[in-house]
C-alpha cells in the first residue's frame, strides 16, 4: 500500500508541518477491518446461532465493493505489469476476507478435521 506524509518548512530546518496522512486505500482498509468485517462476524454469527455451520454456507449472496481512489494506476513497461492500488486492494479484501472466514470457523467450531495417512513401512 502507499503511504503519505506532509512535512512543510518556512526559513530554515524548523518544521511547521511535519506528519502522516493516511491515503485513500488506507483509509479504506481501515474502515473495511473495523466496521465491514464486524458487520460480517455479527451477521454470520446471528444466522449460526453462535455457532456457524459450514453446511449452512454461503452465510450470503455477494459481498461488493463499490470504491473510487485517487491514487494513480499505470503500466509498467513489463509484460502486462501495472502499478494500481485498486488491484493490490481487490486482492487483500479477496484473500483477507477468506482467511477471515477461515479463523471464524476454527475460533467457533475447533479446528477442521485433517486425514494423517499412516505411512507404510517396507
């Protein structure tokens, strides 16, 4: 992700402005963990009565993301490379939101059974 800073002097080293300002993914992805998320767990868990199944699964139809960044997008002048936030961000709502999903189910149902395959001695 991208980060932003401001830092501003006036007449010399002393700075009048010097701090963080968080960018438009961040932003963003700090809004999706603290709010959307939640929103998920609380709804799943509500449908599971505390206890989601994954029988019961999909928990619902579509999760959409409707966002616009300012941040620029642009190719790289390798194969079809690009540097876009949007695409990094697709990516990280994608793979975080299963793995979201995955620890639900282990923090609510233990973890998924595994099949040890007892290697066989010659």
């Amino acid at each position: 992700m991208t980060t932003g800073w401001i830092k501003a002097e006036v007449r010399g080293p002393d700075a009048r402005v010097d701090e963080r300002i968080a960018t438009d993914p961040e932003r963003f992805w700090d809004r999706f963990q603290s709010k959307t998320l939640p929103a998920l767990y609380d709804h799943v868990m509500a449908l599971g009565n505390g206890k989601p199944r994954a029988e019961d699964a999909p928990f619902f139809g579509e999760l959409t993301v409707d966002l616009t960044l300012s941040e620029p997008e642009y190719r790289l002048p390798v194969d079809q490379e690009q540097i876009s936030s949007m695409e990094a961000l697709h990516e990280e709502i994608y793979f975080n939101t299963l793995h979201f999903f995955d620890v639900m189910g282990r923090f609510t149902r233990g973890a998924g059974r595994r099949r040890i395959r007892a290697a066989s001695s010659r």
